[in-house]
C-alpha cells in the first residue's frame, strides 16, 4: 500500500517537471552573491551537484543580440531569448561567458548563443524538478507496474531518447544547456532489461542512490551503478552504451 501511495504521488508530480525554476529568480555570481542574471518562472537550467547547503552551480543556454559581448564578456542590462526568440530574461550584471558563438538567422538577424553560468539555492527549483532525486525514488518502488509508469511520465517530462542495444533498452536524459555542443552529452542513463526491469544506471557526474546495489564502475565523472550482477559481456555493452551518449 505504502509503494501503492507513493507511486501516485510520483506521477502527479513527474507530469509537469523538466528541470524547472518554480518562479521568476535572480541568478547569482556565487553562492550567496550578487545579482547575474534574471530568467522567467519555468525557465529550464542545467544544475551541477549540490553543496551540504543546498546551493546549485547552474548554467544556460540563451541567445542575445549581436554586439552585446566582447572578448566573452556579455554586457549588462542584454536582453535574453530562446531559441524560438521569445524573450526568457536579462543579464543584470557583465557576465563572464562559459561559451558564445555567433548563430547565422534564417530570414532573421544573426545572433549570438550564448551559455551563462551562477548559482541557486535548492528553494528556487520546481517540485521535482532534478531527475537523479526522481530516479533514486522511483527506483525504491516494488511494484513492477507502478515503477513502469511513473518512469514513463518521466521520460515524457525530461524529453528522453530511447535506443534498443540486444535485450536491454537505455533511456537517455541529456546535459541540456551546459555547453553549445549538439547533441548533447548524457547526464543520466537507465538502463532495462527485457523492457521492465531496472538492470543498471548510469550518472555523468551526478548521483543516483540505487537499492540493494550489486555492482559499480566508476571512471573519473562516469559511474555506472548495477541492480544485478553483470557478466562481463553485459559489462562491455553497458561501458559501449555509456560512450554511445558522450558528445565525442
């Protein structure tokens, strides 16, 4: 009754997640620190590991207008937009680049992409809004059924690839706005075999807390975390998975 609840629960929450802020925030230089950028409710950022406090290193992928950066320098009072050029926020400060590129329009003006990065205290995040804490949870649930479907609402809510390799499927989240790059390296793998049950997951330098676990690998930020125990043939295919994903 107890993994019944809490699976219902789950899916209430899994249906309106990304990796969400929960209302309009001010983005800061440093934990604690001044004003950087300000981006609207529901705006999605890429968050690093927590401190024992609760503040998140973050970045964003945005797009401003020609002119407004110089030697990666991005001026103050820049307006912010997306990809579609909807406006998303403005800078409040000069802001150090992590990345900039110039983006040729297509029947419209050049601009610049643009990747921002500062910090976020763990009240700013939509409820259930970082995926390796929704992993770590659905992961605790027994019933086979209710597992499956609150992945799927999750999967769903994080846009996430799926690719067959022999009898196991991965379910891909990526490392949306941390860099320019396309695609997108991996942030979280799941991996299943015979379409149901949770064989092993695999983190980019992020953590999953996994039940009961059998067997790990870690090599520098990569670890790949076991919920049975692998042949070495499945140690291969899952080490081939986790290179299938890095945007090399």
């Amino acid at each position: 009754m107890k993994n019944a609840v809490l699976a219902v629960l789950l899916l209430i929450g899994i249906q309106t997640i990304g990796q969400k802020l929960e209302e309009e925030t001010t983005i800061l230089d440093a934990k604690r620190g001044a004003p950087a950028f300000q981006l609207q409710k529901g705006e999605r950022l890429y968050s690093f590991e927590p401190d024992a406090a609760g503040w998140y290193k973050v970045r964003k992928k945005a797009y401003a207008p020609m002119g407004t950066a110089s030697e990666g320098v991005l001026l103050a009072g820049t307006k912010l937009s997306n990809k579609e050029n909807e406006p998303i926020g403005e800078t409040l400060a000069e802001l150090k680049l992590v990345a900039v590129d110039t983006v040729e329009g297509f029947r419209s003006e050049d601009r610049l992409a643009v990747v921002l990065e500062g910090y976020v205290f763990k009240t700013k995040w939509a409820n259930n809004s970082i995926p390796e804490k929704e992993v770590t949870q659905l992961l605790a649930i027994r019933n086979r059924t209710e597992q499956q479907e609150a992945f799927a609402q999750l999967w769903r809510a994080y846009d996430a690839e799926e690719r067959d390799f022999e009898e196991f499927t991965a379910h891909v989240i990526r490392k949306q706005n941390a860099s320019l790059t396309e695609p997108d390296d991996f942030r979280l793998i799941v991996v299943f075999r015979d379409g149901t049950s949770a064989f092993c997951v695999i983190t980019n330098d992020h953590t999953v807390e996994v039940p009961k676990l059998k067997d790990s690998w870690e090599d520098g930020d990569f670890k790949i975390s076991y919920l049975y125990k692998p042949s070495s043939a499945q140690r291969e295919l899952m080490e081939r998975i986790l290179f299938t994903y890095l945007a090399l």
